[in-house]
C-alpha cells in the first residue's frame, strides 16, 4: 500500500506540472508568435519482487510517473495583418535575432518592431535587433522614418519619387539578419518571446551565407501564437481527470492502510 501512496503522489505531481504548462500555453493565446509547450511523461523504475530478478522469474512493480521532458512546438504560427511597416513576420524557420542588456545575441519571431530617437531599430522589448553579423543595425540621419521599408528577404530601403526624372528612387539603408539552427527544438526559452541557443541547437546559420532555408519576410504582418484552444482546453480536462484518478489512488490506499490498522484492535 505504501508504493501505491508514492504512485499516485507522483500522478499528482506530474499531472500538476502537465496543468501549469497547458494553463501557460492558454494564458498566452494572444501573444505574438508565441511557441506552445508540452509536457511528456514517462515510467520510473520497477522493483523486481518474489523472485530473483533474472528475466523470466521477475515480477516487477512500477513505482509511478515522472515528467521525461518539456518541449516546444516550433510549427508556423499563422500570420496577421497589421498594416504597419516595421511589424515583420517570417513565413519559414528562420528567427530575428536580438541583444540584450548584456550583449548576449538571442533569437525571436516576435517581428514587432520600432526605431528609437537615435536611430536603432528595437523590438518591443527595447532590445537591439542585429543583422546577419550579430551587429545591432543604426539608421542613421534619417528624417522622414515613415519612408523606410522592408524587403522579403530582410533589406531596409527607403524610397523617394524624383520630381525630375519622373521615377522613384530606392536607397539600401541595411538589412536585418535571418538565423536558424541545426536542430532548432533544442533552442530554450528565456521570457519576453526571446529564444537563447545551447549546445543541443547545434550549428547556426545566417542569411549572409544567402537567402534559402531562412523563410521569407513579410511587412505589414505578425505572426500568432501557434496554439490549438480547443486542444488545449481539452487536454486540461484529461489532465484534471488524471489528477483526480491519482488522488483517487492515493486515497484508496490511505483507508487500506487504516483498515490494516484497525485489525489488531
């Protein structure tokens, strides 16, 4: 009765991290290309009993459930218009990267963007977006901000109509960088939409190296959270009612136990 006690705590535990990671991923339905978590179970170790162990005598007994990981979904979240030219979203695998406070480069699909007063362009966390050098990117002398556009693959150009020749003319102010990643599941999260890499994200790319394999830029658009609601909502239901089945056990096996008690009475 006592392994059955510790089972179902851990059916409880587990079930009850499984219900912080859904009730995040609902929490953040509006947030902008936000990456949906789940959480993957496992068996834990077996205790071998009323035989010697060896393969065919053993009667093995689990001990319960443990969490074997948490991973994030990484598929294309669906674009929204927004109609404004410096909110950028990718349609592919690539990610903007971003340096923070401490000058560490890290990685978003979070495209909101902005220029400050001097001329960088920030994200809506105020950190400076770099380009395929990891170089944070400056506009400088600019006046009229409301000319600057963003080409498909990255490119900041501002265009001007020449009264004189009749045509528009087209200056390349800079290019904002693209990255990606050998194995890009391995990438942690860190808050504020951003991503860090670590030795399971292997190599990284960038689209100085050339355009293909970093997804094409669209201005006037975001992307959203690649979350299933209704999948959600429903998972929260089986995972309530795998709480409840586990405290059922633990429960059973507390008035077993009292039963036991009450016989040398």
């Amino acid at each position: 009765m006592i392994r059955l006690m510790y089972s179902g705590v851990s059916g409880m535990r587990s079930h009850q991290v499984r219900m912080d990671i859904i009730g995040n991923n609902i929490s953040n339905e509006n947030t902008t290309a936000y990456k949906s978590t789940r959480a993957d179970f496992k068996d834990t170790l077996y205790q071998a009993i009323g035989a010697s162990g060896n393969a065919k005598g053993a009667c093995q007994v689990g001990t319960g459930v443990g969490i074997a990981g948490i991973t994030s979904n990484f598929d294309q979240g669906p674009l929204q218009p927004t109609g404004r030219k410096l909110d950028l979203a990718i349609k592919g695998s690539g990610f903007f990267g971003a340096l923070d406070t401490y000058g560490n480069l890290k990685f978003t699909r979070d495209g909101a963007f902005f220029f400050d007063k001097a001329g960088y362009l920030l994200n809506a966390s105020g950190l400076n977006v770099v380009d395929a050098d990891g170089e944070a990117i400056i506009i400088e002398d600019l006046h009229d901000r409301k000319k600057v556009e963003i080409s498909e693959n990255g490119e900041i150009f501002k265009s001007e109509f020449d009264l004189g020749t009749g045509e528009t003319e087209y200056t390349t102010l800079g290019q904002i960088g693209l990255f990606n990643f050998q194995n890009v599941p391995g990438l942690s999260k860190t808050g504020d939409n951003l991503f860090l890499e670590n030795d399971n994200t292997g190599e990284r790319t960038s689209n100085a190296e050339g355009p293909d394999g970093f997804g094409t830029i669209y201005s006037g658009y975001l992307e959203a959270a690649n979350l299933d609601l209704i999948g959600e909502l429903s998972n929260l239901i089986a995972t309530q009612r795998g709480y409840q089945a586990n405290a059922k056990a633990f429960m059973t096996a507390d008035e077993v136990l009292q039963e036991t008690i009450q016989l040398k009475r």
